[in-house]
C-alpha cells in the first residue's frame, strides 16, 4: 500500500458529493468527475490535488414526486463565500445540463 500524507492546512481538502438518480455509465461518470473537480478547484481556488470528489447514484424524491434529480453537497474548509458559492452553483448545474442533456435541466 503506497504512502499518504495530509494535505497542508492552508490546502484542507475540499469535498464535493454529487448523488443523482440518472444512470451513468463508466466513462460518463469519468468525464464528470474530472469537471467537477477542475471547477471545484478553479472557483474556490485550492490546488486540484486537494480536491475530492465523489459521484453516486441515489434514490431522490423532489416535490413529492420521484424523477430525474440530482444532490450536490460542497464542504470546504475555507474558500467559500456568497458569490463563490454562486459561482460554484452556476457552473455546476452548467456541467449538469451539459453532461446528463436531454435528461435533467437544472436552473
């Protein structure tokens, strides 16, 4: 087993958890991971080898109604504001309705 070091405390590891219940396949989930953790980054403004994050499917009820839904929860020690959070919203549900069109449509 190879070798791991904590992460600096000026660099404390971001998590982002994305659960949706659109089925996705190996590649695709790939795809998203990566531009999940490269907007994490950029945004919040944290080296991308501290960010982790993870993509699961889940079972969702929204308004009462099960359907085509997605959870995406972002925990940070530091680097998180008002406007970085919007950012962050924005260009997440952006990624969102790119990746999983003709599916989802996140506002």
């Amino acid at each position: 087993m190879g070798s791991y070091s904590l992460p600096a405390k000026n660099n404390s590891m971001p998590l982002l958890k994305l659960e949706t219940t659109v089925a996705l396949s190996d590649d695709k989930r790939k795809e998203l991971l990566a531009a999940l953790s490269k907007i994490v980054a950029e945004t919040i403004g944290k080296p991308e080898q501290y960010v982790m994050v993870t993509v699961n499917p889940a079972a969702i009820l929204m308004s009462g109604k099960p359907g085509d839904a997605a959870f995406a929860d972002l925990r940070s020690i530091g680097g998180l504001s008002d406007k970085v959070n919007r950012a962050l919203s924005q260009k997440i549900c952006r990624l969102l309705n790119e990746s999983l069109e003709p599916v989802m449509h996140f506002d």
